[in-house]
C-alpha cells in the first residue's frame, strides 16, 4: 500500500487528467455525433455520403491510429496549434481524437434510436408543416435520445476508459502514471493494478447506474 | 433503412435546391481535403520515397504479414475464448444460486469497468507476482481480450436471455428438462442467435483492441508494421494509412459477415 | 453447444502450450548452449536505425548485432545460426527469465536494480545522453540552451525529465510513442530537439544524413552491458573474453564506424569492462 499511499497526490492528479479527457471528449462527441446523425438523414445525398463514410473509416480503425493522426496529421503536419504549451495543446488533440473516433459510435447509437421513432410522429410533424430540420429537432431526435440513453452511458463507460489511450499523444493520465509506478515499485506491482483498476471502477460503475436510471425515467412510454 | 419520411418529397424547385445545395457542400468538402493535401504536400508527406517502399514485396512479407499475422492470432485466440468466457458468465449470472450469481456479476462488472490497456499491462507485470513466472507477451494480450471482451458478451447474451419470451423456459421444463439442460440446450442457443449482430461488432471492437498489445512488445500490426516500416523509411503517416486501411477492410468484411449470417438466419426462420 | 466447447478447450491447450513455450533443453549458462545446441538467440532492438534494426529483407543491421554476432561467433555459434528475436524495454528482463532469449543485447544499460534481475557482461559501449537538432540549427549547442523550446524523448524515458530538472526549466517537453515520430516533428519543424543516448541519436542521424545532428556534448553515461541469466558467471566471463577481443582487434571501432559513422560520430575508445 506504501506505494499508493506516498504517490496519492499524483494519482488523483492523473486521474483528474483522465476525467477531463473524458469529461470535453463526452461533450464534444455528443455534438459532432448528433450533427453527423442529422447528416446521416438529411435529404441531401452528398451529406448522407459523407456521413457514412466518415462513421465507417472512425468505426474501424483502432483508436490507436486514430489519435496518432491527430498527434502526428492534425497537430504536426497541418500545423494546427491549439496553444503554445505543449502539455495544453496535447490535450486539446487529445480530446479531438477521442471526439473523432467516439461520435461515430454515438451516431450510430443515435440512428438506432431514430428506427424506434413510430412512422407516424414525423408524418404528423410534416402534416403540421415542419420541414426537414424542424421535424429532426423538435419531434424525432428528442425521442431517439430518450430511447438510446443507455447505449450512451456505454460509449461514455467506453470513452472513459479510452483516455488510456491518449498517451499516444503524449497526454498523461492515469494509465501512464500506473506504468511508471510499475517501474519504480517493481515490488507492488499487485497493490498498484488494484489501486488502478479500483479508480476505473469507481468512475465507471456509477456511470453505468445513473445512465441504468435515466433510461428507465425517461423512457418514452408507448 | 430509409429516413424518407422525415421530410416532403422536393417538387422541381426543391430538386434544384437541392442539387446547388449538394454542389456547394461537396465543393466545401474538396475544398477542405485540398488544404489537408497542400498541407501535407508542404511537409513532404506525399514524396514518393515515403510511399513506394510500401509497394514493396519484401516490405510486405517482413513487415505487414507477420504482423497481421499476429493480430489474427490474438484476435482469432480472443475471440474464441472470450465467446467461451462470456457464454459461463452469461449463465453463472442468470443462476439460480446466489452464491454463483453475485460473485459472477462481481467480476463482469469489474472486468467491464478496467480499461484493456490496464488489464494487459496487469497480466504481463503482474504475473510474476501471481504465479511466480512471466506470461508471453501474447498470453497478456489474449488474457486483456478475453476477459474484458467476454465480460461485455456475457452481458449481451443475458440480455438476449432476459429477452426470451417465459414460455421458452417453461415448455422446456414442462418436457422435463434439468436447470442445466434448459439453459444449454433452449435458452443459450436462442441468445446467441438473437444477440449475434452485437456480439459480432464486440469481435470488431476486439479486432481494432487488439492493436494495443505493442505496449507489452506482442508482434502485432501496429508495432511490427508502423513501427518497422517507419524504422527504416521514416514515414510514420504514409504507414499509417496504410495500416488503418488494412484494419478498416477486415472489419468491414467482419461486418458483411455479420450481415451474412442474419439474413441466413432470418431466411431460415421463415 | 458440445461443439463449441471442445473447440474452445483445443484453443485453451494451444493457450497453454505457447504460454509455458516450446519444450526446448535448458541450459544452466550460455556457454554450454552455445557448445551443445550451436544454436543463440539473442534480444534486440528491432527499430533502431544504426543500433539493432529489422530491415525488409527480414535481416537485422545494427551496431548491437555486429556485437552479437562477434560474440556469438567467439562462443563457437556460426552467424546463420545466430537468431535475433525483437525486445522493447517493457520485455527484457522477462525475456531472459524465461530464457526466450539466451542474451540481450539492445541498448541496455547497466544498473543495479536490473542486476537484481539478469546479469550484465560489458559494458561493451558507454553513451551519453545528448541532443539531436536540425542540421542547421546552431544555437542549440547543449541542454542549456533549451529554455524556451520544445524537447521530444519516447514516453516512459526519464532523460527528458532530467534536462528539465538540471539544465533547462523552461524547456517544453513532448512525449512521442516511438523516436521515429520524434524525427519526423523535429524534421517538420515543431520540436527542436530530440534527448536520449547518443549513439541513438547518432543512428537517426545516419539515417537523414545532412538533416539532422547530434550536438555533441554529452551530459551523462549510460553504460551498455550484454543482458544474460542472472548468476551465469561462466557466460559472463566468456562475453567478456569475447567482448576484450572484439576491442583489441579493430572489429570493435570498425563496426561502431559502419553503422553510425556516417553522420560524423567521434568514435570513441572502447569502454573498461566491468567484471563481477
């Protein structure tokens, strides 16, 4: 226990880091991944194209590449700086890969959620003469969120732990501090893992319930 | 699927609209790929020394092969595990026993909740602790992939349990099965069938996770290709596209897989 | 369902059976495998340039493997049947535990918690950590002047950490997975320098001769040793016999020369063996 106990204060340090990679990933991945839904069923077949071609290529492609594209494209080769500190920029590519590769889930958990929306309620809605956008805004995405919320409170569980990943562009958060704690506590290995694992779990489980409750809550009642 | 219902279909005017509306967007988005190619073309990335040595045949059987190679083994060794592990743990939960149920969903729940890179790390350092000896690189990839992989399918089959209709179990007792045999032989089958879209998009997942057994030194797509091609050529992006090009394939073809086995499924039904 | 589990227990022994690895005889030393078996396996680094480099013939090039095969071929192990087998750092000491590999030799520096683990012959080179910069960068003369710039190193090494603490507070440190995507951004213009081991340096610079340059001025020693069992006094003896010959008889200078030589690394004089 010596060890988790000496190095608390950098533990919960880069576990702050963590919760803040997922916390603006989660927020930007919610947008760019509604924005793609709305995309994904828009009249327009050039945005239906796009769409579906950029949720297949984030999908399948193993977060690793992922945020070595943004490490390496984005940040070094067209040039994009998000601050002069290293440390600060690396976090905002950080979370715009995590964005990149996690709104695609949250398309398609969205799209699904639209299939649950009755025929009828976006018939209604074009019958009142609301167009495309309106009917999507007021009356079909707010359903679909209300069916999708606990798929989302998994891609959110996932994300979480995906920021693991994110030393692939130099950010470190948990995991990183785990793997030199390993290094100098060769001794404590078993202490360590647990220590480790056990701040997952606790940002992970009750994600899990709240997001369990709220789909239950406001399920839409048919 | 077809979102159609979602808007009017356009009269004369709204096709126009609709097609210098789609020319914009599709200008725009040219538009943006043409600054990313400039922006690269700048730093080099597009020279043809960086590109050509990925046409080469010895590149291919020293570098990306042997390292996909790797990856379906751990891929393929993980998947067949983790459907095993996930399949006991599915019925564990769903036992009748208190003492088997609890502590079943004590070890889904933490397995689902740590994250794979930890698991990995865990099962190559932390051996030597537990058993006294040190685990391949490849048996610490399969152990992270099986047991996080196959905690989260033994939550789908549940779920494709919970989803049965009471009569299936009932009828099954009623001919006079066992616990055991009603869960085997009715229930569990029924799940998997029902669940296998979801459990085929975990084996993506499981697929793309595997990538990450280069933090323990596992020979796999990621180190052995971008890691050895950019060793020799320097051309980490060029190789990288590349290698996500190869993963984007298999899964997709993991995917029509999927697809494949649902309409079969669906067709026999009828 | 019976189907599935018998291929799932098929899958299990396979598990196992590579997990416990080949059955093969182990030997208590090095020197006997090498007489018994004219067999060697040896650990490397497989993306090295200069240092232990998997090129796409499938050959390994390198400094390191020169010094492999020299020793190899001094234990009575013929260079075809010398078997080089890729290391990270993260799998060395487990490597030679196992006896997966029967030596490593992969810029592995000699320090006492890792004696506590595996035994060291050599060291048969002593670096020094230094700074890689763009060729023509000449205000970048030594760790000193970093303040205010951006310092690339591989995640997990500490060096980066000590320029910071010791020499350049100001400095912006960037951590990269791999030295490769260090080059490329110090190349691109976005980091200005590189820290790790010279020799290491030395062997990008090789690699983008007229590009890049290692500073020169070192500001530590990292002294290179041949990993072998821990307690394998016989084997250590014997490295160093080898290794005592390999400098006495030019093949030592003559290596270090082709394979980081060309970006005008000062070869200096062979290191004083440290046997135990």
């Amino acid at each position: 226990m010596d060890a988790l106990l000496t190095e608390w204060p950098t533990i919960t340090l880069a576990f702050w880091m963590t919760v803040k990679l997922a916390a603006v990933s989660a927020i930007g991945s919610l947008v760019l991944g509604t924005a793609l839904t709305a995309m994904r069923v828009a009249p327009l077949a050039t945005l239906r194209g796009a769409a579906g071609t950029y949720v297949t290529v984030a999908r399948n492609t193993p977060l690793t590449l992922v945020l070595l594209f943004t490490g390496l494209g984005v940040g070094a080769n067209l040039g994009v700086e998000l601050s002069a500190d290293i440390a600060t920029n690396n976090f905002w590519l950080a979370t715009i890969g995590l964005t990149a590769y996690t709104s695609a889930f949250v398309c398609e958990a969205l799209r699904s959620g639209i299939n649950t929306v009755p025929v009828g309620q976006a018939e209604a809605a074009r019958s009142l003469g609301l167009g495309f956008v309106k009917t999507l805004a007021l009356i079909t995405l707010p359903q679909a969120f209300r069916a999708v919320i606990a798929p989302l409170g998994s891609i959110l569980i996932a994300l979480t732990k995906n920021t693991t990943i994110a030393l692939v562009v130099g950010v470190s958060e948990a995991s990183v501090r785990m793997r030199e704690m390993i290094e100098t506590y060769g001794d404590q290995v078993l202490q360590i893992f647990f220590g480790f694992a056990l701040g997952f779990v606790v940002l992970c489980l009750p994600t899990g319930l709240l997001f369990g409750w709220l789909s239950r809550r406001l399920a839409v009642a048919r | 699927m077809s979102y159609a219902n979602l808007y009017e279909v356009p009269g004369p005017r709204g096709v126009r609209r609709n097609r210098v509306l789609g020319a914009v967007i599709a200008l725009a988005l040219l538009g943006v790929a043409y600054v990313v190619y400039v922006r690269f073309d700048d730093k080099g990335q597009w020279a043809a020394e960086k590109w050509t040595p990925l046409l080469r045949a010895d590149v291919w059987t020293t570098f990306i092969l042997p390292g996909l190679a790797g990856t379906l083994l751990a891929a393929v060794a993980g998947v067949v595990l983790a459907g095993l592990f996930g399949l006991v743990f599915a019925a564990a939960r769903l036992s009748e026993h208190r003492w088997v149920r609890v502590p079943a969903g004590a070890v889904v729940e933490f397995f689902r909740a740590v994250p794979l890179l930890l698991l990995i790390f865990f099962a190559f350092f932390g051996s030597y602790v537990l058993i006294g000896g040190n685990v391949s690189a490849f048996a610490a990839v399969v152990f992270g992939l099986t047991v996080y992989n196959g905690s989260v399918i033994a939550e789908i089959i549940r779920a494709g349990v919970l989803s049965l209709p009471r009569g299936q179990s009932e009828a099954a007792y009623a001919v006079g099965m066992r616990k055991s045999q009603v869960m085997r032989l009715v229930l569990l089958p029924q799940a998997l069938r029902a669940m296998l879209p979801a459990v085929v998009s975990q084996f993506v997942v499981l697929l793309k996770d595997s990538a990450l057994g280069l933090i323990v030194g596992y020979d796999e797509l990621v180190d052995r290709g971008l890691n050895g091609i950019a060793a020799n050529f320097s051309n980490v992006i060029p190789a990288a596209i590349l290698i996500a090009a190869i993963f984007i394939v298999i899964n997709l073809s993991l995917d029509r897989l999927a697809h494949w086995l649902n309409d079969r499924r669906s067709a026999g039904a009828r | 369902m019976f189907g599935t589990s018998r291929y799932a227990v098929v899958a299990l022994l396979a598990l196992a059976l590579t997990a416990c690895g080949s059955g093969e005889e182990t030997y208590a030393s090095i020197v006997d495998k090498a007489k018994n078996a004219k067999k060697l396996v040896v650990g490397v680094k497989a993306d090295q340039p200069g240092l232990g480099l998997r090129t796409p013939d499938g050959s390994f090039s390198g400094f390191d493997i020169e010094v492999a095969r020299y020793v190899a071929r001094e234990l009575g192990v013929k260079a075809e049947d010398v078997t080089f087998k890729e290391t990270v750092s993260a799998n060395r000491e487990a490597f030679l535990q196992q006896g997966q590999v029967d030596m490593v030799v992969a810029t592995y520096s000699i320090n006492d918690a890792r004696k506590e683990k595996v035994s060291f012959a050599g060291p048969y080179f002593v670096a020094g950590q230094d700074l890689l910069v763009r060729a023509d960068e000449a205000s970048l003369t030594g760790p000193e002047a970093l303040n205010g710039k951006k310092l690339c190193s591989v995640a997990g090494s500490t060096p980066a950490q000590k320029v910071k603490e010791s020499y350049a507070k100001e400095v912006q440190l960037q951590e990269e997975r791999t030295y490769s995507a260090c080059v490329d951004r110090v190349l691109g213009g976005q980091l200005d320098a590189i820290t790790t081991d010279n020799v290491i340096l030395a062997g990008y610079a090789a690699q983008h001769a007229g590009k890049l340059k290692v500073v020169g001025r070192t500001f530590s020693t990292e002294k290179y040793g041949i990993g072998l069992k821990k307690d394998d006094k016989q084997g250590r003896d014997a490295v160093n016999d080898a290794l005592e010959k390999m400098f006495a008889d030019g093949s030592w200078k003559k290596a270090l020369e082709g394979s980081v030589g060309a970006a005008g690394f000062a070869v200096p004089q062979a290191p004083q063996l440290e046997r135990y």
